[in-house]
C-alpha cells in the first residue's frame, strides 16, 4: 500500500467503526499533515480517494465531512504484490466445474459472465436480422467470409473514432466472439514454451488460453483500482524474454479496475521500448458509468504493437457470438490465421449487428443498459455491507458488472461456492481467477441481473454462510 492509501484506509476504518460519524468533518488537511507527520498532497490524494470511494464529501470552502450512510461501505481489498511466474498451467479441471454450475437456470446468478437477457434488445435485433438479411445480395453470403461484413468493420471503426481510435475498417478482422479474438491474437505472437505477461487476478478463460498454447505466464498484480502495476510489468519485461502480454486496460475482469490514461501511455512507452505486443482485452469497453467513453490503449499505439480486441457479448447479443480484432502490424497474419481455422463467422449475425448499429438506436440502449447496472451495482454493495461479516472488502468499480470481494481469511470460497450451490447461489471463487489457485479467501459476484428480493435473501444466505467459516 502507497502512504496516501494507509492514510485513506485509518480514516475509513474510523467512519465504519462510527469514532467520525456521519455528517462530522473529518481532520483538515493542516491538521491531518500535522499529526500524521505526512504531506499536504498526501492528506490530498488521500481525501480524493476517499471521495471516490464515496466516504467523505467535499463541501466548498468549509473541508470534507464523513457522507451519510458511509458507514455502511465496504473497504477496497488490497493488491497481492507477489508476481508469480508459473510453468504448466492446468486450471481448467476447475474452471470447468465452475462454470458447469452456471448452466442451471434456476440458480441466482452472481456467477455469471453475462448480464440479465432482460437488459438488452433482443426483439429489435430480431427485426435487423429478418431485415439485413432481405436485403442483402446473394454473392454477399459468401463473398464477406473472411474478415468480415464489410458494413459491421466500417460501424466498428466508427465507434473507435469515439475513444480517439483512428482506424481503418481493412485492420479489423471479425471473429466469433472477443474469446476468439484473444485466441487468434496470441497464437499470432507466441510459440510453444514462450513466456507471456498476464495479469493477477486473470480472466480464467485467459489462463486456459494459455494452458492450450502450452504457454507460459509472469502474473503481474494488478491494483484493484489503479490497474496493473507496473513497477512490477517494468522489473519483469527487463529480467525475463517476455514474447507478448494479455491485460485489459479498461473494467478488467475480475478486480473491474482501470487505467488511467497517463498510466495508459506509460504501458504503451514501456511495452514499445521492450517491442513486446499487447493484446489489449476491452470487452467491457461500452460498460463505462458516466458520460466519458474509456480510451484503450490502442490509442497510443504509433507502431502497430496493440491487438485489440472487442466484443458485443456484454453490451449489446450476447450468443450472437460476434467480435473482433483490431490486429496492427499483426492483421495480416491474423486474417490469415482465422481463414486457417474457422474461415468466418456467421453472416446472419454480422448483418444483424450492422443494421441496428445503424438504425437500431444503440447509444440510446447503452445509456440505458449503464443506468441499470450501475443502479445494480448500488444494490448489491449496500446489501453486501448489510450482510457480509465484518472485515469484508470490495471494488467499486466504475462500470461493468462484476464486484470483487475479499472475504475474512478464513473463508475458503471453493467450499463457500459447493455450499452456496446447494442452496441455489451460483459466485465464481477466487482460484479460478489465478494460474497458481490463489485468492481462496475471494469471490466475483455479478450484479448484471436485475435486482430482486431474491437476489436480496441470497446476499443474506451468503452472509450466513460466510460467518459459518
Ligand atoms: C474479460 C473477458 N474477455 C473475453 C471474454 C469473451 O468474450 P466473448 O463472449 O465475446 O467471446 C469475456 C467473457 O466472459 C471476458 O469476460
């Protein structure tokens, strides 16, 4: 933890612990500086930390005072600082059952991967479907098969110029799903035994990518917050021949952090010094909370090193299994490795995507669909204040769909998952989220569900279930 972060965290444990109580003004700066023996600008990125985190409250010209019902906020978890370097990845025996538990549609699905069915457009995309496909010419059904409808790459490119991204619809190839992006973007720059920078905690499906390609990973930790640390990604891009990295800049699954855009362009100077590419993950790329689209780090890329790498399974169909990549230097051979390997995804679905980006009012959806998780995510933050034991931590992330929580240590979440899925409560566990099957005391949980009084009863069973350990 940074000086400014312990700081933050002695004056949140004094609002939850009730000795600040709402409504009180907190120490003024001077004051705080003083009798913590710390700098002004200390006390300040602590104090901007602290109203992020929706604790404290400015208010002009009198200080910062302890926000009602702050006491009922969870603190953030802490960074793990070990970077592990693992040689044979074998997660998916786990990973597999995991997920096989999520298949049951009867379950509370905090361990889902996508968000509620009800949240997107389904009959509208329906009616673009039927629509597209009256209208498309007969040579087209096969003439687009390879990198893709040429009407969706030039929408995509089009919503890249919105996050400052110039591109040419000729650099993106469209794939079957982000997961194929990622797949067909390693393979283009790895081999067999290379070693490869991911983060820690990881998307799980990165590690069976990797545990595929017989890869193997450096697991650089990543703040919960800030993103991924890259004193660390420096120390190991010197000392080891790093062949490329998978991070997500942006909501990264599961911490749900992200960059900031000078921290974004320091990852871009570092990786081009050392020439290594980035498969930048950004399927959460839409999912931001407010009015200020996210720029990737594909923005900063001068020399072609990012593949980058989308999806509308989170944000807009999801099982219409339609994404892409923005390859670089590297779009050639990835083009070339998608017609080596599934030629091209289904036209139908590109040509339903295409229309309603055009005339289905996807801005107007999107507005929506962030209001309601982002409504979501208050929900299950303030019932997981109410009902987790004490000493619970979590992210509040500024978009997307997954809360991280670290539990009490001895929670064991591979045992809180079996019991939680008796009782019809499905989470996804820590260890599925690590190459080495860490964070055992820590669980996702979702909130892109609408929220219900089921949803309510399950948080209180988990609290129960929590507080058995
Ligand atoms: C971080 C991350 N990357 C990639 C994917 C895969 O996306 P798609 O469903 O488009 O293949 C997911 C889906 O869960 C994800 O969470």
């Amino acid at each position: 933890m940074k000086r400014y972060e312990r700081f933050a965290d002695e004056i949140s444990e004094l609002i939850r612990s009730g000795v600040l109580a709402p409504g009180e003004r907190v120490p003024s700066v001077r004051q705080a500086s003083r009798h913590y023996g710390i700098s002004p600008s200390t006390v300040f990125q602590a104090y901007y930390l602290l109203e992020n985190q929706g604790l404290i409250v400015a208010r002009p010209r009198s200080g910062y005072f302890v926000r009602e019902q702050a006491q009922r906020l969870l603190n953030e978890p802490e960074m793990n600082p070990c970077v592990q370097e693992t040689a044979d990845i074998a997660v998916s025996e786990l990973v597999f059952s995991v997920l096989g538990s999520l298949q049951d549609s009867d379950t509370v699905p905090f361990g889902s991967a996508f968000p509620g069915p009800e949240l997107f457009p389904l009959p509208r995309l329906a009616r673009s479907m039927t629509k597209g496909l009256r209208a498309l010419p007969a040579d087209a059904i096969i003439a687009d098969m390879t990198a893709g409808d040429p009407d969706l790459r030039r929408q995509i490119a089009l919503r890249y110029r919105l996050t400052g991204v110039h591109l040419t619809p000729q650099e993106l190839v469209i794939t079957n799903g982000a997961m194929e992006a990622l797949n067909l973007g390693f393979q283009c720059v790895t081999s067999p035994g290379d070693l490869v920078a991911i983060e820690s905690p990881a998307f799980y499906a990165s590690l069976q990518v990797l545990e595929r390609l017989k890869l193997r990973a450096v697991e650089i930790p990543v703040h919960p917050r800030e993103g991924i640390d890259l004193e660390a990604l420096a120390e190991s891009l010197a000392r080891h021949p790093i062949k490329a990295c998978w991070f997500m800049s942006h909501l990264q699954n599961p911490l749900g952090a992200s960059l900031s855009d000078a921290k974004k362009q320091a990852l871009y100077a570092l990786l081009k010094q050392h020439q290594v590419p980035l498969i930048e993950d950004d399927v959460y790329a839409e999912l931001y909370f407010g009015t200020t689209p996210p720029t990737p780090v594909k923005h900063y890329d001068d020399e072609g090193l990012v593949i980058h790498c989308g999806s509308f399974s989170k944000c807009l169909a999801p099982g219409y299994r339609v994404g892409w990549v923005a390859g670089g230097r590297y779009a050639e051979s990835i083009s070339r490795l998608k017609l080596m390997t599934t030629i091209s995804p289904s036209v139908p679905a590109q040509v339903a995507i295409a229309d309603y980006l055009q005339h289905g009012g996807y801005d107007r959806h999107l507005r929506r669909l962030r209001y309601a998780l982002e409504t979501q995510q208050g929900h299950m933050l303030d019932a997981a204040a109410r009902y987790f034991p004490a000493g619970t931590r979590a992210t509040r992330p500024s978009g997307g769909y997954f809360l991280w929580f670290e539990f009490p240590r001895q929670v064991d979440s591979l045992r809180l998952f079996h019991m939680a899925r008796e009782q019809g409560i499905s989470i996804a566990p820590g260890p599925i989220f690590s190459a080495t099957q860490g964070y055992r005391h820590c669980a996702r949980l979702s909130y892109g569900h609408p929220w219900t009084p089921r949803s309510e009863e399950a948080m209180a069973l988990l609290g129960r279930l929590l507080a058995s350990f």
